[in-house]
C-alpha cells in the first residue's frame, strides 16, 4: 500500500472528549482511504504537533487494518507525504 499524499479535513478541538479530530485522508496509485483520527493533545498545541499526532493515529489505524497475515501489504510513502514527526510509526 503505498500512500503519495495525505490530506487532513474537518480538523476541530471536540471540548466534550479533550481531544482533537480530523479526517485524514490517503491517497496513492492502490490507495484511497478516509480515516476518522483523533489526537489527545491540549488544546493551545502547534497546528504541526497536532497534525503530526492525527497523522500518527492514521498510521496507527492503518497498521490495525493490515494486520491480518492474508491481507498484509507493506506501507510505503512517497518522498514528502509523511511529516518526520510521523516517520518514526513505520
């Protein structure tokens, strides 16, 4: 599963959970996926660090999807689609 370019949508800060939440969306030749993520970060948080933490759940979730041994592709990411605070989840 190789993903080219990610983008994030609906990003708002849900008082009610303490959280922040967005869909993240990924896009690649074999690859178009739309993932509901949530990132528990204080509110006044960089809108680097909380994308990069919606990014990682995106991650997080797409590694649960894939971990059926049948099922099981490899995950790539084109140069640049991945922030580096991210990179560290692959």
């Amino acid at each position: 599963m190789r993903v080219d370019h990610i983008d994030l949508a609906d990003i708002a800060y849900h008082t009610a959970s303490n959280c922040h939440i967005a869909k993240i969306h990924l896009v690649g030749p074999d690859t178009d996926i739309t993932l509901d993520c949530a990132a528990f970060l204080a509110p006044e948080q960089s809108k680097h660090a909380v994308a990069s933490a919606l990014i990682s759940d995106a991650i997080r979730q797409l590694h649960r999807l894939n971990a059926s041994p049948r099922d099981k592709k490899t995950l790539t990411f084109a140069p640049g689609a991945l922030p580096d605070v991210a990179r560290k989840l692959i």
